[in-house]
C-alpha cells in the first residue's frame, strides 16, 4: 500500500494552527490569533489522517483504538502464559491488600476452571 502524500503546504499550516477552536465556531486561528481565511479553513478541513498526525494533532480513530485493545488483550494473554506458573515471583512485589485480592480471584478463577470441566466431560 503506497505512502500518503504529505502536502508541504498542508503540514506549514497545520504548524501554525490553535485547534482549540473559539466555542460557537468551527474556524480555527493562527498561532498568533488570526482567524483562518476561507482558504486556509478549506485547507485544514481537506487535511489527511497521516498530515494532522505528523502535525501532532490527537485525532479520534475508532479503528486504532479497537486494534490496540485487542492487542492489550494479546499483551495481557501472552503475560499470564508465564505469570501463572510462576506466580510466586510476583509476591514479593505486591502489596499486602494486593496479595489477598490475588487470593480471592485465584480461588473464584479455580473454582470456575472445575465446574467448566464438569460440564465438558
């Protein structure tokens, strides 16, 4: 899949933009406080995904964030494949409450793993 082009004069303008927009308005301002020309709007407005991302620009991407919670379920699947067995490394870096919360779910989570077993034979 080819790169996005990044527009030079896209990416100066972007630079000098405030994206905290006055409230009733949707024209953004310069740095220095200048409202955009229709132009310059019309410009911010057409700007690309990767363009507003190299700006710095933080921007809303429901993809992104569905890919980066499965990846923390994968994170949190591959840490527990070697967390479980060695479970007893971990204790001398959890707190007390720590330690008894762990207790409590390691019992709910055994007691759940039977009866599953149960009901699969």
């Amino acid at each position: 899949m080819p790169q996005p082009e990044i527009r030079p004069h896209v990416m100066a303008l972007l630079f000098d933009t405030n994206f905290n927009r006055p409230p009733g308005t949707r024209t953004f301002r310069h740095l220095d406080g200048r409202p955009f020309t229709d132009e310059e709007q019309a410009l911010a407005d057409d700007a690309t995904l990767e363009e507003l991302q190299a700006a710095g620009v933080h921007v809303h991407n429901p993809e992104a964030e569905a890919e980066a919670q499965a990846a923390a379920h994968e994170m949190a699947e591959l840490l527990f494949k070697y967390v479980i067995p060695h479970r007893e490394a971990l204790i001398p870096f959890m707190t007390h409450e720590d330690m008894l919360e762990y207790g409590r779910l390691e019992t709910v989570v055994a007691a759940g793993a039977s009866s599953l077993r149960r009901h699969q034979d």
